[in-house]
C-alpha cells in the first residue's frame, strides 16, 4: 500500500556543502515547488530545530561519524518536530558502496537518497514519511482503543460478578459517562481499527469452552460476533449528542 505526503512538505538537510545542499534544495522544490527547506550544517542546529517545527524529513550528508550519527536520530525522533520524521542519509553516486550503506543501517535511518537526485528517489522520500506517520498515528490509536476496551471490559467484569452473586451493584454514571466518550472517540478516529479491535478483544479462543461459574465475563463466541459489533455501533451512535 502506497502512502502519500498531502501537507507541504518541510525537510531539514543537514550539509556543509552548500553546493550539494542546492542541488538537493532544487531537486525538493522541483517534486513540490512549495517544499519548506532548511539547510543547516552541524546535527546540533539540526536538533535544535526540531523542536521548533514539525518536518517531513531529515536529509543526512554522509560526513558525520556513526555514533553522533545514531545519537542525532535517537535523540530526533522523540522531539515534536521528529516524531513523523523520515531519517535519510544522502548517498553521493561515487560512494554507492556497502560501507555507506552500512553506515546508514547502523546509525538508524529509514532510508537512503541517492545521487543525482530524481523525481523518483524525492517521492520515496515523501512516501516513505507519510508511510511513517501513518504507522505512529496508528499504534497511538491501537493503545488507546485498547485502554478504553480494557476499561469496558472491567466494568463487565463487576456486572457478570453482581449478576452472579444476585447483588446490586452501585454503579458510577460519571465513570460510565467518561467510557462511553472514550469509546466513541477512538470510533470516530478509526471506525475500522475499532471494531476489528473491538472484536477481537471480545471473542473466547475457539478451544476454549465457555465458563459455567466464572465471575468474570470473558465475551461472547465468535457465532455472535457480528452481534457484538453491531450493538456497540448503534449503542455509540444513540449516546451523541
């Protein structure tokens, strides 16, 4: 699946050759003539402007050691301007050899341009930083629907346990309030994300028999599975507003 950049994109070039900085300036701007491009020549400007603006990609001229290499791109991604970064060190056509590419590997980019600079090799570029957000914004989400299953599923837990013991069981509206919004936000943010989670996460194993006496609600078999789903989508729609 083909990922593509749709902001403008802005990208960093770390290079104390001004000449190939340009080349590489004019390579960026002929892709997309509105690329935002900061040249910078030390990784301690680079790092510093990456907490002050979000970027695209962080372009590497070969000229710096392995290990301030590495340590840059550590450091980088867990600032705000680096988070979504694309780390790609610039390969120049003579030095196209296992020693460069193996510096690169080593240091930790996500990948390599080469030169000279085509349309082709910028567009991977892009792609590959859209491909990247894609990635981060996903596993941001899979944490939270799972946090928010994790909760539901406890206070299913004290239903089956009350229900079990024939108890009433006290229960907190302002809690069941906050679940509910939590549930729904991560609906809207990724429908299909959250019902496959969803799902998933409330579905025995097929070995598994289901309990006689257990306290704990487990989920339904996988025969109601889209049951289950369909339920929780028209439970999640009536609570708006």
């Amino acid at each position: 699946m083909e990922h593509f950049f749709s902001d403008i994109p802005s990208v960093v070039t770390v290079d104390s050759d001004l000449g190939r900085a340009q080349r590489l300036m004019d390579a960026l701007r002929s892709f997309r003539r509105e690329t935002k491009v900061e040249v910078l020549d030390s990784l301690d400007s680079a790092h510093r402007e990456l907490f002050n603006g979000e970027y695209t990609a962080v372009v590497l001229a070969p000229i710096f050691p392995e290990e301030e290499l590495k340590a840059f791109i550590d450091s980088g991604r867990k600032t705000f301007g680096g988070q979504d970064c694309a780390f790609v060190l610039l390969v120049e056509e003579g030095d196209q050899n296992e020693d460069t590419l193996a510096l690169g590997m080593l240091a930790g980019v996500n990948g390599f341009l080469f030169s000279p600079f085509s349309a082709e090799g910028v567009s991977n570029v892009f792609q590959l930083a859209a491909k990247l957000k894609a990635q981060r914004i996903e596993s941001a989400q899979k944490a939270e629907i799972a946090d928010a299953l994790r909760a539901a599923k406890g206070q299913l837990d004290l239903i089956s346990a009350a229900l079990h013991a024939s108890t009433d069981l006290a229960i907190d509206n302002n809690e069941m309030e906050s679940l509910k919004r939590a549930l729904r936000a991560c609906l809207e943010k990724n429908p299909e994300l959250f019902y496959r989670m969803m799902v998933g996460s409330f579905i025995w194993e097929t070995k598994e028999a289901p309990p006689t006496k257990s306290l704990a609600y487990r989920g339904g078999s996988a025969r109601v599975k889209k049951i289950i789903a369909e339920r929780a989508k028209r439970a999640l729609s009536s609570s708006k507003g």
